[in-house]
C-alpha cells in the first residue's frame, strides 16, 4: 500500500464517524469509502473503541453516548447486529 493510501486509510475511521453522528445516509458513506457498510463499520468500530477506551485528562476520546449512536448503524437499513 502507497504512503497516500495508507494515510488516507487511517483518517476514514474519523470522517466515518463524523458523518454517522452528522445523520449521513449509509449509502452517502459506502459511496465515499467505495467500500460496503461491513467495511467502514469494521474501520469504525477498530478506532472507536480505542478512543472510547483512551482517557486524557479525565475524558475519553470519544463519549461512550457518541460511540452507542454510531456503533448499531451498520447497514443502509439500521440493522443491529
């Protein structure tokens, strides 16, 4: 993998779950990533729970709230899992 891709590949976790708590349409998503809903879920989930997990100065990365919104949403229909 390219320098360029592998890069762009560790910030898709990010933009993925900016768009999810933005209200993006799944589709919206699949067709940025040009991957399926499995694939940018997996990305995702791989990062949230790290950052979840991480604590700085008493907070997490991310908010346990934040992360229960984007987690069920896997599929263009919401499906849980």
């Amino acid at each position: 993998m390219s320098a360029l891709g592998k890069w762009l590949r560790e910030w898709q976790p990010i933009a993925i779950h900016s768009a999810m708590l933005a209200s993006a349409r799944p589709e919206a998503i699949m067709g940025a990533l040009g991957s399926s809903m499995q694939v940018a879920h997996e990305r995702w989930q791989e990062w949230a729970v790290q950052q979840r997990d991480l604590i700085t100065s008493g907070k997490p990365g991310i908010a346990a709230e934040e992360f229960d919104t984007v987690a069920p949403i896997r599929s263009p229909r919401h499906p849980q899992k």
